[in-house]
C-alpha cells in the first residue's frame, strides 16, 4: 500500500505558520550571529566557519532523512540563516566589499542558482523538492538569499539612513504588497514564493538588529543571548503547537 509519504516533499507546506516561523528563524539568525561574532568577539571569519560547518551537517542530514521532519527542517532553515549573517558580515565589513557591493554580488548567487536550477530539472518549484538534485539545488539557493537578505538589511539600515525600524517597516511593507498581489492577481506563485522568502531574511535582520544594537545607534541594546534565547523558546513553541506538514509533490496523489 502507497504512504501519502510516497508523494510528499520533505519541506514544508508554505502556510501561514511557515512564514510566522521563517520571520522568527530569520530574526534568531541575526541575533545568534551577532552573539558570536560580537558578544563573543570571535571574528566574522570564525563565526562564518562554525556556522558553515554546522550547514553542511544539517543539510546532509535533511538529504539523508526519507521523509519531512519538522525540527529537522527548521534547525537547517535556523543554521542558513546564522551562517547567511555571519557571511554578509564577513564579505561587507572584513573584505571591504561595502553593504551595496555585497548585496549586489549575493543577488547574482541567488539568480545564477536559481537558473541553473530551472535549467537542470525545469522547474524552482519548492513543491518538487524530493530527491537529493533537487535538494541541493534548494538549500544552495536558500543560503544565498538568507546572506542576500542580511547585506539587503544592513543596507536599507545603515546606507540609506532609515535605521532599524525604517528598515523592518520598508521590508514589512513589501512583504504586504506581495501578499496582496497573492491574494489579488495570477502573478507566477514560485515568483512570489522565492521574492517573500528573500525579503523575510532582510526583515529578520533588521528587527534583530534593532534589539540587539545599542541605543545610540537606533538599537534596544538588548542582551543578544537572552534575545536569542527568546525567539528561540518562539519557533520550538511554534514548532510544537502549530500544525506542520509536508508539502505535496504535483501531480501526484496517495490515489493516483
């Protein structure tokens, strides 16, 4: 007898639960990162090397499960997205590639992959991810847009004088058009799908920073740990408590 399993991709159905917990994992990416690289003081180099290796672990483990695991997904969704900001940090600040430099060099990873991606199997559907090509293609693609998203914050933050809560306010904003545009229009929804997800990445960034960054730089100077471990209890609240699923693969069904 066939599982609904059998049909299944091993991320999760994009509900509203999936960006409350994404906002939430993005936001601990940036107060988790910063906690190492400047609470603990140990370079954006260091922290971009933990947090890389770290990655690579979680996202083997995602390729080897055969099936969706909630906890499992997240933590490698929560790891992208540290690692995404100790990266951006890195590459703006450590090599002198500048906020808009940066951005601009990480929108091309994003485009190249996601090319390359439609260009391998035909589709950037996250419904279709359900064997290892896929899956690489997938968390590649994340990880870019999760860097893209941080130098995208620091950006609108800092260059364009905005500060912490302009920053979230713009990136809020523009995720609220896009659901309108959902909602309202035919737009292509794998469009929609990746432009909401790299935009979350930019809002989480900037709302961290504005907890964790001091107040005479437009921040809470809140404690990055306790933040941290804040947002954290959050999404396991999330996690244990609103209903998580697999999406379905198309054209396929436990029936067919």
């Amino acid at each position: 007898m066939l599982n609904s399993n059998d049909y299944a991709t091993k991320v999760p159905a994009v509900t509203l639960a999936f960006w409350v917990i994404k906002i939430a994992a993005t936001t601990l990416g940036e107060t988790g990162g910063d906690t190492v690289t400047m609470t603990l003081n140990w370079s954006y180099l260091t922290g971009t090397a933990i947090f890389l290796s770290l990655l690579v672990v979680l996202v083997a483990a995602q390729i080897a499960a055969n099936k969706f695991h909630p906890f499992l997904y997240w933590a490698t969704i929560i790891a992208s997205t540290t690692a995404g900001t100790t990266m951006a940090d890195f590459a703006d600040r450590s090599l002198g590639i500048g906020y808009t430099g940066g951005s601009s060099i990480l929108l091309l990873c994003v485009l190249a992959t996601l090319a390359l991606w439609y260009w391998s199997l035909g589709s950037i559907s996250v419904e279709t991810v359900n064997t290892p090509k896929v899956e690489v293609f997938y968390w590649t693609a994340i990880t870019f847009s999760q860097t893209l998203g941080t130098a995208l914050g620091d950006w609108m933050a800092d260059s364009t004088g905005l500060g912490y809560r302009g920053g979230a306010l713009v990136f809020a904003a523009a995720l609220a058009v896009l659901a309108i545009v959902y909602y309202r229009t035919n737009v292509s929804r794998v469009l929609l799908f990746w432009t909401a997800f790299i935009l979350t990445r930019p809002l989480g960034a900037t709302v961290g920073d504005f907890l964790d960054k001091p107040i005479n730089n437009g921040g809470l100077a809140l404690s990055r740990p306790i933040a941290s471990a804040v947002i954290a209890a959050f999404i396991l609240s999330c996690l244990l408590l609103l209903p998580q699923r697999a999406g379905a693969h198309p054209g396929h069904s436990p029936a067919s």
